[in-house]
C-alpha cells in the first residue's frame, strides 16, 4: 500500500515539473495560431480608434491644455504683454467669499441646483416604489411624472410659463381663493430663482424614474414574497429590501450626481433670457456668458478650479458609496 502511495506521489511531482513547460509549449502554439488573427485586430482597432482619438486629442487636449495656459495668465499693466501669474486665482477667492458678487451667487444657485437634483433622486426612487407595487391609480399617476419627458422642452416651459404668468390659471385662482394678486414671478431674482427650481422639480422625475421602476421588477417575487409571509409592512420592504437590491442603480446616479455638482443648472435661459447680469444663473452658465463676451482668463481659472475640487469629492463618493453592503440576484 505505501508504495503504490509513494508511486501516484511520484507521478504528481513529475506532472507539476513538466506542467510549466506544457503551458510554455501551449502559449507558443497559441501565438503562432493567433499572429495573423492579432495583426488584422490592432489594424481595424486602430482604423475604428483613429477619428474618436483625433477629436479627443483636439477637442479635449488641446481645449484643456489651452485652458490651463490660460488660468495662469494675465496682462501686465505696464507692458500689456501676457506673463504667468497668479491673479486669476485670487479674484476668484475674493469674488467666491461674497455671495453678492456674481460668481458667489453663481456658485450658490449651483448648490442650490445639486441640492434639488439629490432630492429628486430619492423622490424618484420613492415614486418608483409605489409604481412598483401597484398602488390605486398608477397608472394616471404614471401618465403625469412621464408626461414633461415626452413633450419637448420649450413646449412645457411655454406652457408653465402661461401657468404661472398674471392672470393665467394659478393667478386667478390663488386671487379668487386668498384674494392676493400674484406679481410677474420672473420680473425679480427672488421670485424667479424659487420659480424655476420648482419647474426643474416637477418635470424631472422621467429617465430615473423608469429606470428605478425597472430595477425594482427585476427583483425576484419570491423575496418579496417571504417578507410579506413574515409580515414586513411597505416601509421596512422599501429600505431593508427593495432599497439593497437596487443599490447599484441608485449609487451610480447618485455618484454621477456629485460628479456633475459644478455644472448643474437649470433652463433659465428660456425663462428670463440672456443676461449677463443675472443673479440666478449658474457658474456653468455664467463661465458661457464670460467666454461669450470675450472674457477667457478668468473662467479659466474657475473652471481649472472647480474640476480639481470636484475629482477628490467623486473619488471620495465613490469610497463611501461601495462600503455599502450590496446583494446581487
């Protein structure tokens, strides 16, 4: 017995010793297989990369690396010649810490839009749920979150704009209800700026919602099944059941929301129009307005600024987001 042990030992040894060297053999003949397959691969990967990399190379490259240059450029007073400073950089700091100059308002109505973008997230997510489980009258509820997707955009903001306008429908009514009569809600910042924000709200809810309604019928019915058998009520199935399974969807809008936070903004635009000197434009509009009219030094800089003070916050989102435990199905 022990030496038909020691025999299939042996065996073993000598099967690992010449293992490597099979593997070598077997590489090699792959490769000489493989050659002309590679060579027509990299020739077509090359052909099908070319024009995408040409415009990576001139429309992100060469526009960024030009924008750098910019950020620390700036005209010298005496010889009104462009030497490398630091000035751009300091008008910055000083313009950001007072929220009446217009890059700190900027800067504030674009926190003000991420702040409504998170709460859309979670408000989508929410509505989804009780599409989900089929609450009375989804259906028309459906109808009425979908509806400003699948009109165009100048057509619903005309329309809420009428709404909205003196003596249009809301103004009659809140007149006749509370007899105050509403004043133009676009003729001032402080009335426009809340005005739009709740356009933004109320027709954003098309693209995450199906996607989120979508996430949840992928959920599998035996899950839910045993949660109602052990008696989980709506909230508890929502957070401890339907909320893990979906978390990957949810994280990845979540995550794409931080790394737009810089750039969100809203249709002012069609609103109020193009004002340079408008308080409730965003900072990614108002960089526009500044290029637009001949400025490139300073919303350079703002740019430069914003996109280094952004990455560690999406890195650092994306950290967070992952120590969340997740269940795949």
């Amino acid at each position: 017995m022990e030496q038909q042990i020691e025999k299939v030992e042996a065996e073993v040894e000598v099967e690992v010793e010449e293992s490597p060297r099979v593997q070598r053999l077997n590489v090699n003949k792959v490769k000489k297989t493989m050659k002309p397959l590679e060579k027509k691969g990299l020739i077509f990967a090359a052909l099908m990369l070319l024009i995408p990399f040409i415009n990576f190379l001139i429309f992100w490259v060469g526009v960024n690396a030009n924008s750098i240059a910019l950020a620390f450029t700036s005209v010298d007073e005496v010889t009104q010649k462009e030497v490398f400073s630091f000035y751009q950089f300091e008008k910055l700091f000083k313009d950001l810490s007072s929220p009446y100059n217009q890059a700190g308002r900027a800067l504030i109505n674009t926190l003000q839009y991420f702040g409504l973008h998170i709460i859309k997230l979670f408000l989508s997510v929410g509505i989804a749920y009780f599409f989900y489980k089929k609450v009375p009258g989804h259906t028309i509820y459906k109808i009425l979150f979908f509806l400003p997707a699948m009109v165009p955009s100048m057509v619903y903001i005309n329309v809420f704009k009428q709404l909205v306008s003196k003596y249009g429908p809301v103004y009659t009514l809140v007149d006749e209800v509370f007899g105050y009569k509403m004043p133009n809600l676009f003729a001032k910042s402080s009335t426009a700026s809340p005005t739009i924000l709740f356009y933004v709200l109320w027709s954003g809810f098309g693209a995450s919602l199906l996607i989120f309604v979508g996430a949840m019928n992928r959920i599998p019915g035996e899950v839910i099944d045993a949660a109602n058998l052990d008696g989980c009520g709506m909230a508890r199935e929502f957070a401890q059941i339907v909320m893990p399974l979906i978390w990957e969807t949810f994280s990845t809008y979540l995550l794409l929301a931080v790394a737009g936070l810089f750039t969100e903004s809203g249709p002012f635009l069609y609103f109020v129009g193009a004002d340079p000197n408008s308080e409730i434009y965003t900072l990614s509009y108002w960089i526009f307005a500044q290029v637009n009219g001949g400025s490139y030094n300073y919303p350079a800089a703002i740019g430069l600024f914003f996109t280094v003070l952004g990455l560690p916050l999406v890195f650092i989102s994306r950290w967070l987001m992952n120590k969340v435990e997740t269940v795949t199905y």
